[in-house]
C-alpha cells in the first residue's frame, strides 16, 4: 500500500478518537515508556509536543524532570530540528505548524540526546517509522550517536506489518503503545555521525 494511503487511513482513524479514550490511552503508553530502561538510563532525551491526537508525552516529561534528565523539544529551523532544552513546559509557545516549540534556551547536539522519542502515523515490525512527509525527523536521525536510543511512541492502531521504506531510513530500536513495548524485529546497522 503506498504511503499517501496508510497516512490518510491511519490519520483519519487518530483524528476519530474521543478525547476520553486518547487521554487513556496516552497514560498506558506513557507509564510503559517511563518503565522501558532505556528511558531509565537516559540522562538526556528528547520529546514532542503532540498535536492532532497524537500520544501525549506530558507524564514523561514530568517524570524526566523530576529524576533530573535534561529534556529537550524540536524546534523547525528551516528544513531542520533544532532541539532546545527545555525545564518547564511554560517554555513551550506556537511556533511552525502549529506545534509548540521552545521559545529559547541551550540547544543540545542530536549526538549528545541518548533518547529520542518520536511521533508517527505509522511504524512497522522492522521499527521503519512513517511520518508527515516533510523528512525533520529523518534528517534529524542521520546525526544520532550509534548507542542513542530510538523510540516510536504511538497507540497499538497505528502499528502496521511493512511500511514502504528506503535505505537511507533510519528504524526505531521500540515501538511503544498503551498495549506493549516492541523491540525492532528487522534491525539494521545505523551510522554514527559523531
């Protein structure tokens, strides 16, 4: 199935949900990534600011902030991810598509980040994670260090079989949604741009 249609099923689908049933189910996801120990080791890692009933992330955040990580947010610049650290989410304004962004702040190096979590509309068994289309995120994966951790945070509907992928991709090790946590089952060699 071509991307433009998963996209447009799988989106249409998010949008549907209740706003009772995406709060639900962003706390399950939530507390199963905040149990993952990738999350438990990483002293820094980086979030998103959901829109369009994707998975909150605010419980993460929270907690990460209280165990004294350093959390940090996209910010668009240009047809790049700056990722700004961020204390508080009072830091957060609107900014490029509609999405809240760090208004100012330290920005840390994608290489020093040890967790990236990411939103999709799709991910795959292999962890190939299908977006918007506009490539921020693919970019921004090529300047990961090799021992940072990759994580697709999405709800169990989203999870597809095979999403059409190229080789420049770069897989999430997890996927995590309110029903489990699904380690890669295609894993590949990642480049380590350090």
């Amino acid at each position: 199935m071509p991307k433009t249609s998963i996209r447009d099923t799988l989106l249409k689908r998010r949008r549907h949900l209740s706003a009772d049933t995406c709060l639900l189910w962003s706390h399950r996801a939530q507390e199963r990534l905040i149990a993952c120990d990738a999350f438990q080791r990483a002293r820094t890692l980086a979030l998103y600011s959901p829109i369009n009933n994707e998975v909150f992330t605010e419980e993460i955040f929270a907690v990460a902030r209280a165990a004294g990580k350093r959390v940090a947010y996209p910010r668009v610049v240009g047809r790049s991810l700056d990722f700004v650290e961020v204390g508080d989410r009072a830091e957060l304004g609107h900014g490029s598509f509609g999405i809240l962004e760090p208004q100012g702040g330290a920005i840390l190096s994608v290489a020093d980040l040890e967790l990236l979590v990411l939103p999709g509309v799709a991910f795959d068994q292999g962890g190939h994670r299908l977006g918007y289309g506009q490539g921020f995120y693919d970019r921004a994966l090529h300047l990961a260090a090799a021992g940072t951790w990759l994580i697709g945070l999405c709800f169990e509907f989203q999870r597809v079989a095979a999403l059409p992928y190229e080789d420049h991709d770069v897989p999430m090790h997890l996927v995590v949604t309110e029903v489990g946590i699904y380690p890669s089952q295609q894993p590949r060699p990642r480049r380590a741009n350090s």
